[in-house]
C-alpha cells in the first residue's frame, strides 16, 4: 500500500468524524449540550459545548495536516519513487537516436598508364 493511500483512508475517516461532530452542534445552543449538559442531572456531562467546539478544531487542523503531508507523499521526499505514469510516457515515446555523421570515401588514385 502506498502512502498516498494511507493518507487518503486517514483524510477520509477525520472527514467522517469531522462531519459527525458538526452534525452534532445545534447552531441555537439547543444540541447535545442542552439535553446532556444540565447539572440536574446524574452523570451528566458539562462543558459538553466547549469539547465539541475544542474536537471541531482538533479535527479541522488534523485533517490540514493530512491534506498536506499527502501532497508530500506526490512528489516529495515521502513519495514512491516507481511511477507508472512516468513509466507509460517514457515507453511511449522512445528517445530518438541521432545517426552517426557520414564520413566521405577515401579518394582513389587514378589508375596510371
């Protein structure tokens, strides 16, 4: 597997938690945080608003490092070295191969009488 493809099942699975976190957050301050957060509550959780907002930023700077070191992993120093388009272009077309310059005969001498 190659780095490029590890990186892009990372990506994928922070976008999935990314937009499972968002989705979470009622933008009126009546989500999770307001059913969960209430201190009549036993065992309920506090602060609920602060962590989602704290995971919303983790994920957004984890996922912006990814997207980066995964364009590392193009052409960079993470990268393959064995490319297959690279390949394809240089079987595709062959170098073309200069011919050795002529070099004229040698003169003969005239038959003599």
């Amino acid at each position: 597997m190659s780095t490029f493809s590890i990186f892009l099942v990372l990506i994928t699975i922070v976008c999935f938690l990314l937009v499972v976190v968002i989705m979470v957050q009622n933008p009126k301050g009546g989500g999770l945080s307001s059913s969960l957060g209430g201190s009549t509550q036993i065992g309920g959780v506090q602060k609920t608003t602060d962590f989602l907002d704290k995971s919303t930023w983790t994920l957004a700077t984890i996922l912006i490092v990814l997207i980066l070191l995964s364009s590392l992993s193009f052409g960079g120093s993470l990268g393959d070295s064995d490319s297959k388009i690279i390949d394809k272009t240089e079987t595709a077309a062959p170098k073309a191969t200069t011919p050795a310059p002529m070099t004229p005969a040698p003169a003969s001498e005239p038959a003599k009488k």
